[in-house]
C-alpha cells in the first residue's frame, strides 16, 4: 500500500513541477520542447493508470507482486536497456547533423528510454514469457 501511495505522490508532484515549468516559461516554446512535455504527460498518465490498477487489486486482495510479475518486469528491464544502448548510439550519430541544445538531447535520450521501457513492458506483459 505504502508503494502505492508513494508512486500516487510522484506522480502529483511531476504534474506540478511541469505546470509550474510550463507556466514559468517565456510564451515561445521550441517544438522539442513541446514533444518532451507530451511525451512527459503520456508517461506520467501510464504511471497513474499502472498506480489506479495496483489500488484496484490491493482491494481486491491481490497480492501486490508475485513471480510472474517480476518476471515480466526483469525482462523488461533487460530489453528495454539493450534497446535504450541503440537510441543512444543513434542519437550521438545525430548530434553531429541536428542542432540542439546538450541539456535537449540528454532530456530527449532519458525520455525515449522511458518511453522504451513503457512500450516494452506493455509488448512483454501482453506476449507473455516463454518458458527459458
């Protein structure tokens, strides 16, 4: 339970630190910027979903984790890192041909790996994991 309600915390104090980023902000917005913070709010909204399942199952009386989803979530650690190896390598190919800011292109790496890491556990839980 106390997991539960700690993911809940972060998940209100993101949504307030990028309010008060985007409010404090000059008008103009750069486009990167405008797809990191969608790309932001997607992630903070798979986090809430994964947080209002996790309480719908505490009350059930689900156990909270189990070997399955350890399983699933050390696979998707595993592949998600390997594939978050590659977006690097091609964002430095990239860094020589596109102009952005180092503070752009670290937060733009850091979310494609979240990014990688959503999208992977949601192929991994959905598949499922073969018998190794």
């Amino acid at each position: 339970m106390k997991r539960i309600v700690l993911s809940l915390i972060v998940v209100v104090l993101i949504l307030g630190s990028v309010a008060l980023w985007l409010t404090r902000t000059p008008a103009s917005f750069d486009p990167v910027e405008l797809v990191q913070s969608g790309v932001i709010l997607v992630i903070v909204g798979f986090a809430l979903f994964l947080g209002v399942n996790r309480l719908g199952s505490l009350k059930r009386g689900e156990p909270a984790e189990d070997e399955l989803s350890r399983k699933v979530l050390q696979k998707t650690a595993a592949l998600s890192y390997y594939i978050s190896l590659f977006i690097w390598v091609f964002m430095i190919y990239f860094k020589d041909r596109v102009t952005l800011d180092a503070e752009q292109w670290m937060s733009t790496g850091i979310l494609a790996m979240a990014v990688t890491f959503g999208v992977v556990w949601l192929f991994v839980s959905r598949s499922g994991i073969r018998d190794e």
